[in-house]
C-alpha cells in the first residue's frame, strides 16, 4: 500500500517559520494537501492541490512541491498554530492516504 | 454553509456490527461531492475508510474492505457506516467528510466526530 511520511515533531519560535514535509514515492505525479488538527477537534484543511489556500486560512500558510516530496510552511508562526498537521494524497491504487501526522510545537 | 453530524452508539462488545449514520445539512449529498469516513484512534493518525457518491462508484481502504459498507441516503440527506466484527482496534474517533474528488482529492468540511470504543 502506499505511504506518506511526516516527521513525528517540529519545533518553532514565534514569528520563526515553520516547515513541515511529506514524502512518499512518486507524489510528484500527486496533488497534495495539509490539514490541521488541534486537541479536540475536527481536521481543518489548509492547503490542497499542493499550493492553494482554502478561503478563511491565514496567508502565512502555504505548500509547495519538488520531486516527491510535498511542504507546508508556516511563515510568522503564531502560538495558534500550535497543532498536529496531515498531508494527504490519492494514490489511484490506494485511494485517499493519510501521512502519519507532524506535531508542531510553537516554543 | 456545509455541516455534517455523525450519530450512533459509543460502546460495542467485541465481534458487534459498528454502524454510524451522518446528517448533512446546507447541501444536497445528491449534488457532486463524494461522501466517506475517516477514524482517528486515540492518540493516533488518521485512517481514511471509505467514500462513495450517490450513483457513483465507491471506494474503500482495501485493509477493511472485507468489513465495510458505506451508503448514500439522498431522500434523507445522510450517509452511513457499517463495519462488521469489530475488535478493540475499531475504537477510534469516527468522522465524515466531505471529499471533493477532483484533480486535487481533498476533504473540505468535517464532522465533529464522534468517540467508539469496543470493549
């Protein structure tokens, strides 16, 4: 089956840009998207088709691509963005997969 | 504004049916999107489950496919869940969502979720 892999953690000072990464073989032929998830809560997305930003998120979210491996920065990191986050693909074969989650701290 | 809530019984004994219903409201199921569910055991990741269309094709995580079912209700406006034989490796938060099922497969609007636990 297919997999996605996120570190476990990252670490980030307020205002620090924070960078998040998900990899898994050929996501580059794969769209990508990143949701966030705080304690209790339901997942938010953030970004899809790798780079684009639903209504309502932060301009301080963004994605980007290369090669397989697909990014979610957070520029400007504020103590809200204190959270677990999940990339996503659909692998033709696999269907919807899950990366195993970053938790970003905000220090 | 799409909303989903999901309903149903929070504690099954061990080989028991787990079945899950999901109202949506703010939009017709019957219109586009697909419909599917994705658990979260406690502390874990997500795992997505499954999703379907009304006369659409659904689709499911080959690792339980053998146990589940995933309808689309359209004259009530909600879809359902049914895994069969559960074990305590079932327990997890159960939401649906949304999944727009275009060039960029993503899931838009979540419900809340709601906690089953097998034991």
């Amino acid at each position: 089956s297919y997999e996605l892999t996120q570190p476990p953690s990252v670490s980030v000072s307020p205002g620090q840009t924070a960078s998040i990464t998900c990899s898994g073989d050929k996501l580059g032929d794969m769209y990508a998207c990143w949701y966030q998830q705080k304690p209790g809560q339901s997942p938010v997305l953030v970004i899809y088709q790798d780079n684009q930003r639903p209504s309502g998120i932060p301009e301080r979210f963004s994605g980007s691509s290369s090669g397989n491996t697909a990014t979610l920065t957070i520029s400007g990191t504020q103590a809200m963005d204190e959270a677990d986050y999940y990339c996503q693909a659909w692998d033709d074969t696999t269907r919807a997969v899950f990366g195993g989650g970053t938790k970003l701290t905000v220090l | 504004q799409v909303q989903l809530q999901e309903s149903g019984p929070g504690l099954l004994k061990p080989s028991e049916t787990l079945s899950l219903t999901c109202n949506v409201s703010g939009f017709s199921i019957s219109s586009g999107y697909y419909w599917g569910w994705i658990r979260q055991p406690p502390g874990k990741g997500l795992e997505w489950i499954g999703s379907s269309r009304h006369r659409g094709t659904t689709y499911y995580n080959a690792s339980l496919r053998s146990r589940v079912t995933i309808s689309v209700d359209t004259p009530n406006n909600r879809i359902s869940l049914r895994l069969s034989s559960v074990t305590a490796a079932d327990t997890a938060v159960y939401f649906c969502a949304s999944l727009r099922l275009a060039a960029a497969a993503r899931f838009d609007y979540w419900g809340q979720g709601t906690l089953v636990t097998v034991s």
